[in-house]
C-alpha cells in the first residue's frame, strides 16, 4: 500500500511531538503531547502532574482530541 493510502484510511492526522487539545472524557479541557500514533488512537503525556511529580499519560481515541 503507498504512504498515501495509508493517511487516507488513518483518521489520526497527528505525528509523534505534535501539541493536541482534548475533547472528551476525564481530561476534557488538557492539552497534551503525542508520544504515538496508533491505528485509532493516540498515546499522549498530559499538562497535569500526578502526585510524585510525573505528567500523566493516557491513551485517546481518535475522537477525543482536535
């Protein structure tokens, strides 16, 4: 399949560094970093900071993010 292709069939139009606003779900409002892409979803590492001082991280599906 040509790269073409596959951003056609991909609705994750994102790359790994790019700044995201999240849309839905518990971290509704956060901005957050993408760490990866996969098929459907995203993982991202989060604005907030946990209580030992690490940002959160969490996964995003394609429809929860802009």
């Amino acid at each position: 399949m040509a790269e073409e292709e596959k951003k056609q069939d991909n609705p994750i139009q994102v790359e790994a560094g790019d700044q995201v606003n999240v849309t839905k779900g518990e971290f509704k409002g956060s901005k957050a970093e993408v760490i990866a892409v996969y098929t459907n979803s995203i993982a991202v590492e989060l604005d907030k900071k946990l209580e030992d001082g690490s940002l959160a991280r969490t996964v995003l599906h394609h429809t929860e993010f802009k």
